[in-house]
C-alpha cells in the first residue's frame, strides 16, 4: 500500500495469557504432555485500521479496554497475536510514565538513552539538547539522576525527548495528563505545529474534550475492539452514550472513564474540601454503625444511579445517610453530561436513622486533579442548622449554573452535625461521588465559563 497510510492494521488481536500463580508459568513451561496451566485474555480482537498521513487521532475507551494494548502493537513493543501491521516512518512514542528512563542516570544521560532508543543519533540529540532541555522546563535538574524528580518533572522530560526529535509519528498514551496545565498547553501547541508539518499524532486521553479539540479523527475502543471511529464528535457521542446515557446501564463505569486518577486519590493532600474545618475524622471503618433494627432501612441506591463514581470516598458515622440522588437539567429533565451554563439540580435523599438536628449540609466540584472549583455548604449559606427524625427521609438539593468550561468534574456532599467540642462531626461525606461531564466548544482553558467577550474599538471610544 502506499505510504499514504503511514499505520495499516488488519486483523490485529492480541491474547494475554493469565497465569492465576507465578508457578503455573513455570509449570507449563515444562510440562512433558504439554498441559496448559493458564487461561486467555483477549485484549484486543478485530482490529483493522488505517491511518491516513497528517492524521491526529483520538483514542478514547474505558479502563481496559485495550487503549494502551494498541498502542504499544503499532509501537513495536508487543507482538500482536493475530494479524499484521505496517507502520512506515519513525515513532516517537511516550507510553508509560518514565518508560525508557533509567533512574540512576541524570536527566542528560537519559535524554540520550531515550532517545537512542527511538534510532535517534547522539548527533542528532547534540543538536536539539538546548532544544529539548528548555522545552521541558526542568533547567538545573537535567544534571540530577531522575530518581530525584516529581512524576510532572518525568514526564515533561521525555515529553520533550518525543516532541523535539522530529518523529514522523507521534504516540502518547494518556501521560500528559501528569503535567501541570502550562506544560500541557505547550504540548498541544506543539502538536498543532507538528500537525502542521503533516505529522501522524495517535493519542489516548480520558478527556474527550481534548479529542474534540486537538483531533481530526477519533476511535472508541470498547472490549478490545473498535466500537466507532471517524468524526470525533459523533465518536464521543457514542462514547458518551454508552458511558453516561440511559442506553446500557450495564455500563456505567464513571471510576473507569475518568481515568486512574480517581482511584488511589490521597485525601490527606487534597486542598480543603466541602465542610470547612473539618479535622481529624478518620474514614469509618465499620459501615451502617446505627443499630436500630427495628426500622427498615432504605439501601444505597447510587450506584445504580448515572453518574455514579464507584471510586468515591466515602466516611462518616451514617446515623443520616445520603442513599439516593437524581442529576437533571433546571427544567426536570434527568441528564447525564451538560454544557456550559445549563442549569443543573442535584437532589439528593438522605434518611435518618437517629433524631439528628444541628445538621449541615455541603457541596463541592472539583476537577479531576482534586482542585476545588467551588463549595458551599448551609453553615456558610448561614442558612441554621438542619434536622430529622428518626426514621425521616429528607432530599437536599444542591441548584447551581454550570459555569465550567468543557471537562470533567466530580461533585462531593456531605453531612455534618456542628459539635462545639469537636468542630465537626461527619456524619456521611461522599467526597466524589457523582462525576460532571462537562462538554461543549473547547477552546477556552482553566475552570471556570465566565461568559467571556472580547471586542476591539476601533473608534476611541473608552
Ligand atoms: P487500556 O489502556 O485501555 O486501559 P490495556 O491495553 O492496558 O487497556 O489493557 C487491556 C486489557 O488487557 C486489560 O484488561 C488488561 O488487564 C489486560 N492486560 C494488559 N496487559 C496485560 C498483560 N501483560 N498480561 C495480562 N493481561 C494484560
Ligand atoms: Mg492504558
């Protein structure tokens, strides 16, 4: 074929074998009859693509679903189990955090190992070190072993590494979600110039914000195998549907769409949340501590619910509990991704499982990255305290504009009854609990939508 299609798939799968216990490897490794002492994985089936010269492709999918699997077949750095590929010209690819860097080494060295690696002559790097050193920002440090650096620092590093060697394919798996937003920028002006220059960019990003903006074509991959592909708005329509939308409620893994940064989130780090002064309440180990048997006790409901992030984080003593929520647009229509100055109502159920009063109820959106967009919360609001009766269900409601800018969000509420002794007490805070897709015209960065004009006046008048 010609090298119109510098990457051509057909056919391409790829089985994992699953050892259950490392030993089982070894087992079957010298097993005289041959037995098999595993089962397969089929990460990646029917994959057929072609990828036009000049193309900046989106790839899109839950966790798992093959994203990184793909890219590392079109790589070189893992064998397909089926099928056959072609790939003309020369990748520089950024795959793993830090992959391809040894830590012992500094900066420098590393910046000549990586690029060794991607068949980059130490010539070629003499020329563009300045180059690649001042893109990454990293200055000084590039004399320090990268042992000593941050993740931000690594991976603007070898960012730099694969932007600034002239690849004719450039591939980037989910890494730059690491980097600071600055940074970020800089890469995607960088790729509109390597664009430009009638590059092939393959990337893969949680955000389908930046396959609007960045990408001319976008695949969705689901199961390990290619659900859409083409137009990246109808793309991430699917995507989106399938994610969020009524149509396969089977398949609501928010946790998974957001991306790993959900998981493992360091709450002890994370700048202040709902409730201000909230001190040391640990997380609740013992769930549901209100053992008063004789009432029926309404069961937790949100995970059933669109929108659901099953890798909240949840604590408090629950004598109240938040068990149920709806998300809709301000005029009662249920609604799983808004825009830009929809207004969007919460209401959420709590019920009672003990007479409480001196209740406070709060609310926060953050970013993904666990910066607080905004929060609230009726003490603030000097709104007096709240109560229930035992038994009581009551439903909050949380009303608010969504003046975001398009990305995604994660809304925390919670319950906390005043205690002069103890400043706060948590009852039940369910700190991102329900994701907030936020899409629309991409373009503008930052957090907030502050309806922004711009005009130039040509006649003085001031
Ligand atoms: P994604 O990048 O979309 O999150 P991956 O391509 O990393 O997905 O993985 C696809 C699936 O293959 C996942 O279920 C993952 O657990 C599995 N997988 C990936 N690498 C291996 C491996 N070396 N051995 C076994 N299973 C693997
Ligand atoms: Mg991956």
């Amino acid at each position: 074929m010609s090298s119109d299609f510098p990457i051509e798939l057909s056919d391409i799968g790829k089985t994992y074998k699953i050892y259950h216990r490392p030993i089982d490897r070894i087992r079957e490794m010298y097993s005289l009859k041959r037995r098999s002492y595993h089962a397969d994985f089929q990460a990646l089936a029917d994959v057929n693509l072609a990828i036009p010269k000049g193309q900046t492709v989106g790839i899109i999918g839950p966790n798992g679903s093959g994203k990184s699997t793909l890219l590392e077949i079109i790589c070189g750095t893992l064998t397909p189990t089926r099928g056959t590929k072609k790939v003309q010209g020369r990748i520089s690819a950024l795959l793993e955090l830090g992959a391809g860097f040894n830590p012992a080494f500094s900066g420098r060295e590393n910046v000549y190992l990586n690029a060794s690696l991607i068949g980059i002559s130490k010539e070629e790097i003499d020329a563009r070190f300045d180059q690649i050193v001042e893109f990454s920002g990293i200055s000084d440090f590039i004399e320090h072993p990268v042992s000593t650096y941050s993740s931000g620092m690594y991976v603007r590093l070898a960012f730099a590494v694969a932007i600034n060697t002239d690849p004719d394919i450039l591939i980037v798996d989910e890494a730059l979600a690491v980097g600071d937003i600055r940074f970020q920028r800089k890469c995607y002006r960088r790729f509109a110039e390597l664009q430009k220059a009638g590059k092939t960019i393959l990337f893969v990003t949680h955000s389908v914000d930046l396959v609007q903006a960045h990408c001319s074509n976008a695949i969705y991959l689901k199961n390990g195998k290619i659900s859409s592909e083409g137009d990246p708005k109808q793309v991430i329509q699917e995507y989106l549907e399938d994610m969020f939308g009524p149509q396969s409620p089977d398949e609501r893994n928010l946790a998974a769409v957001f991306g790993t940064s959900t998981q493992n989130r360091d709450l002890d780090n994370s700048p202040e949340l709902d409730f201000q002064s909230y001190d040391d309440n640990k997380p609740d180990t013992e769930r549901r501590k209100h053992g008063k048997d004789d009432l029926s006790i309404p069961s937790d409901q949100f995970a059933e619910r669109q929108n659901y992030n099953a890798a909240e984080y949840r604590w408090g003593e629950q004598k109240a509990f938040f068990y149920d929520y709806k998300l809709e647009e301000g005029g009662g229509n249920p609604k799983s991704f808004f825009s830009t100055g929809d207004r969007i109502r919460l209401a959420a159920k709590v019920f009672f499982t003990t007479s409480l009063d001196r209740l406070i109820y709060g609310f926060t959106i953050k970013t993904v990255d666990g910066q607080v967009v905004f929060g609230s919360n009726s003490r603030s609001r000097e709104m007096g305290f709240f109560g229930g009766e035992s038994g009581q269900t009551v439903i909050v409601n949380f009303d608010f504009v969504c003046s975001l800018v398009p990305g995604d969000y994660f809304i925390s509420i919670g319950i906390a009854a005043d205690d002069d002794a103890r400043d706060n007490i948590a009852i039940d805070r369910r700190y991102d609990a329900i994701c907030l897709p936020v899409v629309g015209h991409v373009g503008d960065f930052g957090v907030s939508d502050l309806s922004f004009n711009l005009h130039v006046d040509p006649d003085l008048n001031f």
